[in-house]
C-alpha cells in the first residue's frame, strides 16, 4: 500500500479509500445490494490487511446501519482505533447542516461507528438553508472539543467552496482539508473550477464513484447484477449519457487489454495520474479490495492518458444541489445522488 496526506491536515492516509455505502441493512427504499455484517466484516478484514486505513461512511447510507456495521466490524477484528482514519458525512438529515443538526448528527454517528472522535467529517452537500457561519461554527467548535479531527466537504459549486472557506478565514475556524467529488473518466466536469479551487486550498482530493458506478469496470454498459437492475441513482447519474460515455469505456477496455489488467485498475490508475489522493472505493466483496489496491502497480503512460481522455466531451452537472427556484434536469443533473 502506498500513503499520502489528507490535504493540509497532514493526516495520512492509504492511497485506496474504502467505502462504505456496500454495507448496511439493504433497504427497497434505499440500496437492495448492500452487504450484511459478516461480508462487511471481511471485506473490512481484507482491506486493513493489504495496507488500506481510510473507511468513508455516512449518516444517512442504509440509514445508519452502514456506520454501525463499520464499527462492529472494527470491534469484532479487534482493531487498534489509531490505525484507521474513520471519516462520515452529515447533510441528508433532519435539519441539514444547522448548528442543532451537526451537534446531534455527530452523537449519533460517534456512538454507531462506537468511537469517541472522527477523524475526519464532511458536510455531504451544500445547505442552501443555513447561513454559512452557523455551520462553519458548529463544525470548528466539534474541532475544538476534540470529537472531530479535520473537516472536509463534499459535490458542490466552486464558488460555494471558496465562500465556506473564506469564513473559516475570516473567523479562525478550521478550514476544509479534502474534497468529496463525483470525479473519474466518464465525468470531468469539476477539472473546470471545483478542483483548482481545492488546490487554492491546499485541500486533498478523495472522489466518489471512480469505477463509475461499475460502467468503467466492464465492457458492457448494463450488468446481472441486483444493484444494476434496482439502483436508480445509478441510473440518473450516468444513463443520460451513455452514447458520450461508451466511447470511453470502449478505450478503457483497449488499454486493460494492452496492460493485462482488470478496466477497473486503468480507471483508478488514472485517477492517480490525474493527482487524485485517495479514491473511495466501494468493495462488494473481499477479491475486490485486492484488486482495487493492485492498480496501484499500473503505470499509465502518456499515450494512454490521450487516449482515455480523448473522446471526453462536456456533460450536465451530476453532483451539487440545485439552487433554489432552479429545477433539477433529467437524469439527476443538479440533484442529490447521496454518494
């Protein structure tokens, strides 16, 4: 495994993020794919055998019980806390990001993962709802009381970013040190001015769905799979466009097949050519850890960086909240994807 920094917080991390949206109790209003506490616990076993010490979970993925499988898992292997970088998001809650709502919403995800501090908490949208100084207090002070180690942020406007940063600055308040961005080859749009943004910052970068909701991970677009034939935010993320997309999965399965390789290693390879820090990478299964850690060994060379990014072309933006008054798009452009 190979280690980097998370940003300026100077927390390391491994250079494979696990996520956690796999585990939980599945839910036919949420996610049907979701894995039970035994498979989460060896998926969990592997991933801290082969090197990985960064879990992302949320509050709200399988309502809650994602957070607490996590956390049984970790008891159960008998895990050292100072070996893993635990991070969890809050937003898609009662109250979004009002100072009331962070303060319970921490308590709550503390006692499921059975900890008492994160290492790493992030605001899982942009709350259009809450005057950005209520929150970005509410924050620093779990900072200052030592239940929260460093804050990060999640898919939102760049111009959203820069303003919550400048009034941590203009408060002395903890700044954001990595982003959660919807970021890998079949969507680019954020290289525009939410990455340079989180440069400006010094912020690391640690993407959700960088095998594209498995459409980067096989040479068909559609697969046999409970979650590919029940999951609608998949669906919305990528389906409106399949006929940019294909182009692309096409040129991935060429240069796996010239490398040798899974098209899920090209996919996370290229990702870390691009400079990323630490892709979340959700595993349903032990093999897929090691496979995702293995691309690690993939070494991209530049005619290859051309000819995945060559058919890339400007899609809508999958991601951010919309604002307000302003209708969400067809296929979940602008809408919540609660990844």
């Amino acid at each position: 495994m190979e280690y980097t920094k998370l940003g300026w917080s100077g927390i390391e991390v491994s250079k494979v993020c696990l996520g956690g949206m796999s585990f939980g109790e599945p839910s036919p209003r949420f996610h049907q794919w979701t894995l039970g506490p035994d498979d989460t616990r060896a998926v969990v076993a592997r991933a801290l055998d082969d090197g990985i010490n960064f879990i992302d979970t949320a509050n709200c993925y399988s309502f809650g019980t994602s957070e607490e499988y996590i956390g049984r898992a970790l008891r159960d292997l008998g895990v050292d806390r100072s070996r893993v970088v635990l991070a969890s998001k809050v937003y898609f809650n009662e109250g979004n990001l009002s100072a009331a709502a962070i303060e319970r919403e921490i308590d709550g995800t503390l006692s499921r993962l059975g900890t008492d501090y994160l290492d790493l908490y992030i605001i899982h949208r942009y709350d259009y709802g809450t005057d950005p100084e209520e929150t970005m207090g509410a924050l620093d002070a779990l900072v200052r009381s030592g239940k929260v180690r460093a804050l990060g942020a999640s898919e939102m406007y760049a111009y959203q970013l820069q303003n919550l940063q400048h009034v941590a600055d203009a408060h002395g308040w903890t700044r954001f040190t990595s982003m959660q961005c919807h970021y890998n080859l079949l969507y680019r749009e954020d290289e525009r001015e939410l990455i340079p943004v989180c440069r400006q910052y010094g912020m690391a970068l640690t993407p959700y769905s960088p095998l594209g909701s498995g459409h980067l991970a096989r040479p068909t677009w559609d697969a046999r799979s409970v979650r590919s034939e029940t999951d609608a935010t998949m669906r919305g993320k990528y389906d409106a466009a399949k006929a940019q997309d294909l182009p692309i999965v096409e040129r991935v399965a060429e240069v796996a097949a010239e490398h040798g390789v899974p098209m899920a290693q090209v996919a996370l390879a290229w990702l870390w050519a691009r400079g990323v820090e630490s892709p979340i990478v959700g595993c349903s299964r032990p093999s897929r850890v090691d496979d995702a850690c293995a691309a690690l060994a993939l070494e991209l060379t530049a005619d290859d960086m051309e000819r995945l990014e060559g058919p890339y072309t400007a899609h809508e933006l999958v991601g951010p909240l919309a604002r307000p008054g302003e209708k969400a798009l067809a296929g979940g452009v602008l809408a919540s994807d609660l990844s």
